[in-house]
C-alpha cells in the first residue's frame, strides 16, 4: 500500500521501490525527484544550492498539499502530482491512465479521462541491465497552451507546441531543457540524460534513456519575465559583461598567420571602422591537443596581442577539445583518465585532421591540466578570451551509446559537456582575478549562462533557409536562460564571395546582427585557399577561406554594412544597459512581442520580428528578393522609423525595404528616437 508522508519542509509518496518528492526550491518554485534506488544522490546538475524557503503544507484524507509562494503542488495516494497557480489554476499535472480514477482537484465527472486500460503511469522507470532506467514521465496537454524556450533548434517555429526535441548535443543544436508556458510556470528538466521532449497535442513526454532519477523544477509566476528571473536565481546569471562585447568582432575560417590578423587589424583602423575584436580561428596549432601557437606561423604573438591592444581590439583564439594521437600530450592524458572512452571499436571520436579524442571536460581534473596548459601558452601572453569550438562535443558518429564519460555514459550525462568545457575555463579565468568573462561556445545546457557562455549557432548554412530559422533559435536561447547569443553572419558555409546572391544574404543577416547582443563576423567563405604545404612534420595543413571583412565584397556592399556599423555604435550605450540587465536579472537582450505585450493576443502569433530590449522594434527581412514587409506593431503608443515616421501601435503596416534598409521602429519617447533617426 502506497505512502503520503511529510518530510521536513516537504512531502513524499512512497511505493514499492519508488520515492517521489517535492520539496521547495526557491522562491514560487519546487524541485521534483523519484527514484528507485534506496536513496537520492547529491547532485545537483543545473540547479545552484536552494535558497532556504519555507513551504506550507497540508494533509486531507488521501492527498497533501505543499505551497511555496504562487506555485502548489498536491499529490494524491495513487502518487498522482499537479501543479496549480497562486489564484488555484491548473498549471500542470501528470497524465495517468489505469482503470482506477486517480484524477486530481477536478470533478467526478472530469475524472472519467483518468480511467483507462491503457496502464499508463505519469511516471514510468523501465529497469536496464546494470540496475539503471529508462524514464519517462508524462503531463497532460492543454489545448490552449503555448511553449517557448528549450534551447537552439534548427527549426522556424518559435512556439514549440507540437515540437518533437530531441535531448542532445549536435553541431548548431543546443539541448538547454527549461521551457516557459503561456500558462505561467517554467519548467527545468534538470536531466543530463541523451533524450526526447515531445509537446504533443494529445500529452507532454519527457524521457531520459538512461538514468537512476527523475529531476526537474518548476515555477510560477504571472508574467515570463518573472518566470526568467526565477530561473536565473536557481541556475544563476551571466557575469559582467565587458565593454567590447557590443563592438564589432571580426572573424573568418581563417587567419593563417600573425601577419594576415594584424593587416586586418591595421586595415580597419586605417579605413577609420570601429572594431572590438579580433578572432584567430582553428589549426593556428602545430597539432590538435597541444593548446598552444605554431611557431612557425605565429613567431612573435605577445607582440601580436600587444600591437591589437595598442590598436583598443581584443584577441579571440580558439580551443578545440581534440586531442590527436600523435600529440605529446596525448599520452599522458589517456593514462590519466583524461580522455573520452569508447565502449566499443577504436578509441576515435572524430576524424578530421587527425585521429582525436575529445578531452573528458566532465573529469575536474582534466578541465584543470587542459586550463593550465592554455593558462602557460595563451592567458599569459594577455590573450582573455576563448572560442571553445567542439564543445557539443562533435562526434564522427553520433551514437551517443557508445562513449562515455568520467561523470557516467554519455547517454546518461552526455548534455552537460558543453557546460562543463566552458566551466574550466571559466573557474580558471575566475581564478586568475578575471571578472568580465566571456566563452564564445558552440553548445550549452542548462547553467551554461553563469560561466560566461556566448552561445552561438553553429555551422549554419549560408542561404535565407537557414537564415529564417535563426531568429527561433535566438529567441528560444533567450526563454531558455542563455541570454548571450550570436550568429555566423552570412552562415557559416556556401558563401560565395564574388555571387551577388551571397552579398544580398550578407547584408541582410548583417543588418539583423546589428540588433542582436553580439555583431560577429565570421564564415567558411568560398573560393577556398590552399594552405602552402600540404604536411607539416606530417602533420596535414588546414585550407582557409577567401576574405571575410566588410570590405571584401565591393565598395558598395561594404558602405551598406558600414552604415549599419555606425548605427551600431550609436546603440552601444543602450546594447550595453541590456547586458547589464540580464547580468542581474537573467533577461534576454533579444525578446519576442509577447514578452511585452502578454495582453495583445496578435503578438503571440508573430514570430518573424522582435523587441531588442523594449525600446527597439526588429523586423529582419529573411527572404531574397523582398524590398518590402508587413509588420505588426504592438502597444497602445507610437512607434517612429529611422526616416522619423509615425506610426500608431495595434495595427499592422507595409513598409519599404530596399537592400541598403532594415525595418525598424523605436519606441515613442525613448531617446534613442534623437540619437538614430533622421528627423
């Protein structure tokens, strides 16, 4: 016979081997756990150390109760849960279906759908050989409900409701699994496990394929707003950010030598353009794993970063997490423990350029040795800012079944590399006296925001498809907790440099960085150039692409990036308060309709414009050829454009386009109306 107990400041169900408990976790917040094991374990995965609350609880015949602040939890004899808001309104309950009614707070007759022969539990621990499970858990759908957040899909869709997700790691796939509602309550799957999240019309699914507990948080709140800054108080916020970060960073695949960054560097200042940084992309190295410059194409890089801060630019260089056989590291890191495994074959994750093994960023001490060595041969000769490419990480194949970790299978943990790789060298940069840090990432989890992450979208096609699904993306980073975000503008790869097709890309996706929380250039531009040897000390030499800066593209290109530059660092005062925001308050810069306009029901339905901030109103254009688009504006104000027109709010216009234009609108009485438009 099943158990409702009350144990210390929270309740539990118990039955046969499974313990379900609710406890409060913060303030308007609950963690959820069950097991089968005897006991939970420590961890706690993306959640920080509870805030203490303390939550009221209540007993009646065959339930108990637990409130903290807007949010209730009450769970039945059956081990039934459901969540219900400040003013009593179902938030959320498990989706159960046995022959016997086990329906929660609903009427007699609402509870005939809990009646099934379907024997379906809400929660469901299926056992694997070797004692873990397979989990799943299941919520009942509400029709009207709208979802948001979950980290970076390729996908056009901002509300993900009928979105299948899958729960992993991918090149320009970022697994980050809080999801805000429409309904008012976020929800954390607190869950390194590979796995699915299905938002189906018929029920929610979440599922791990191999675990030994259930863990996910939930809050309440009225607005999204207040749903973030809950989950930046459980999960944490960015740091500081420094004050080059709103400036243009400049980057291509890629510099091959010391000499082409500093012509580049020299080249900006004397055509008088504003730049914050400078990027040095991959296999500036002699091999993968050895974490430091080739002597040979980089003789002198401490007077290489002092020449770029005497010139006010930043220096970016980027850290793969592969480790090539034939590197002098690799030995020693493999009899450490250091390494990913294999479970099966040859102890190979990825092929290019090399036979590499991903360091193991989830073993502390492997996060430690590979920061010291980047510690002895790039921070101490000033460089502070780190590219960690990789970091899903990429494998050849990804059969997640087959790698494992020190922390456990990949299939169990694997979603939190990403997040550990960014906290060493956040710890080690921290360690250092570092206080405005800032990993540019190409993966993050849940947490990743509070280690300085810089997400961006990986390896991104260079066409208007892939273009459009951008903007989703950025937007669901954002309700996902990673308010740093940025793209490849024009994609990562396909772009050709002397096709007209490609400049219109360009500028378009550069008109639209303008108004994200980082400007940065950077792709695998086409035609590609040969390296000038073919092997070094056996060692293959990595190609690079043609010329990526503003000026690569023809005088009349270049003058249209450039004004939108100008127009940049006339808003680097306003992008600069955002990122000051969301370091305190965990807000995106980057904001759909509804974020703040909830009341208006025409700004849950758009999804192809947005709020940068709330003064700014973006209406990228993301299909080729369009010289005009509709736009809706929302509010009971005016909006003004850039040429000074007027325009009323609640209503939807048509507006010109021209390549060399960007709709946008500011917000009536802002005074950014003085500082950017023409009248």
């Amino acid at each position: 016979m099943s158990e409702l107990l009350q144990h210390a400041n929270g309740i539990e169900w118990r039955f046969e081997r499974q313990i379900l408990r609710v406890e409060p976790w913060g303030k308007n917040s609950l963690r959820v756990r069950a097991t089968c094991s005897p006991a939970f374990g420590d961890r706690l995965h993306a959640l920080l150390p509870a805030e203490p609350v303390t939550a009221c609880i209540s007993t009646e015949a065959e339930t108990l109760t637990l409130r903290n602040g807007n949010i209730t939890a009450v769970l039945n004899l059956k081990g039934q849960l459901a969540f219900y808001n400040q003013h009593g309104e179902l938030l959320l309950e498990e989706m159960w279906r046995q022959r016997s009614t086990v329906g929660i707070g609903a009427s007699e007759k609402s509870q005939d759908k809990y009646v099934s022969a379907l024997k379906l539990d809400g929660r469901e621990f299926k056992p694997l050989p070797g004692g873990k499970y397979q989990l799943t858990v299941r919520f009942e759908a509400q029709a009207e409900e709208r979802i948001y957040g979950m980290g970076q899909y390729q996908q056009p869709w901002l509300d993900l409701k009928g979105c299948a997700l899958e729960l992993a790691q991918r090149n320009s796939q970022a697994s980050v699994p809080f999801m805000q509602s429409s309904l008012g309550y976020g929800l954390l799957w607190n869950n390194p496990a590979i796995g699915e999240a299905t938002f189906a019309k018929n029920h929610t699914e979440w599922r791990a394929q191999v675990t030994q507990e259930m863990d996910y948080w939930i809050t309440a709140a009225d607005t999204l707003p207040q749903i973030t800054r809950q989950y930046a108080r459980a999960t944490g916020t960015p740091p500081p950010a420094p004050a080059f970060i709103s400036g243009l960073w400049q980057c291509k695949l890629r510099y091959r030598n010391q000499q082409e960054v500093l012509e580049v560097a020299r080249e900006y200042r004397r055509r008088q353009l504003p730049l914050s940084v400078m990027v040095i992309d991959f296999f500036h190295w002699p091999n993968q794993g050895t974490w430091c410059f080739d002597p040979v194409d980089w003789p002198d890089p401490k007077a290489m970063v002092d020449e770029l801060k005497a010139m006010g630019i930043e220096l970016m260089v980027s850290v793969w997490p592969t480790v090539e056989a034939r590197s002098p590291l690799y030995p020693q890191m493999k009899a450490k423990g250091w390494l990913v495994t294999s479970d099966r074959g040859v102890q190979v994750n990825l092929d290019f350029m090399g036979n590499t093994t991903f360091f193991d960023a989830t073993h502390p001490e492997a996060r430690a040795f590979v920061w010291q060595t980047v510690k002895k041969n790039y921070y101490d000769l000033g460089i502070k800012l780190f590219w960690l490419d990789e970091a899903e990480p990429e494998y050849r194949a990804y059969d997640f079944d087959n790698y494992r970790y020190h922390t456990g299978p990949v299939l169990e943990v694997g979603n939190q590399y990403p997040r550990d790789f960014a906290q060493g060298f956040y710890d080690g940069l921290q360690a250092n006296g570092e206080t405005e840090i800032v990993n540019l990432v190409r993966c993050s989890w849940a947490g990743s925001q509070r280690f300085g992450v810089l997400a961006w979208s990986g390896d991104v096609h260079s066409s208007f498809h892939a273009f459009r699904n951008q903007l989703a993306a950025g937007l669901n980073m954002g309700m996902a907790g990673i308010p740093w975000w940025t793209t490849d503008i024009g994609g990562f790869q396909g772009g050709n440099i002397h096709d007209p097709a490609f400049h219109e890309l360009l500028i378009r996706w550069f008109q639209w960085a303008v108004f994200c929380p980082v400007l940065r250039m950077h792709g695998y531009r086409e035609p590609q150039i040969q390296p000038p040897e073919s092997y070094r000390n056996g060692i293959p030499q990595c190609n690079s692409g043609s010329p990526n800066e503003l000026w690569s593209y023809g005088a009349e290109n270049g003058a249209i990036m450039q004004h939108w530059l100008a127009i940049r660092e006339k808003l680097r005062p306003y992008i600069d308060a955002l990122f000051d925001h969301a370091h305190r308050h965990g807000e995106p810069l980057m904001r759909p309709l509804f974020w703040h306009y909830p009341d208006e029901p025409q700004s849950w339905q758009v999804e192809d414009q947005y709020l940068f901030g709330e003064e700014l109103l973006v209406a990228p254009v993301m299909h080729a050829g369009a010289r005009q688009r509709e736009v809706w504006l929302p509010g009971n104000h005016h909006w003004i454009a850039l040429d000074g027109e007027r325009y009323r709010g609640q209503q939807r216009v048509t507006v010109r386009a021209e390549l060399d234009s960007i709709p946008l609108f500011i917000r009536e009485g802002s005074e950014l109306v003085a500082r950017l438009t023409a009248g």
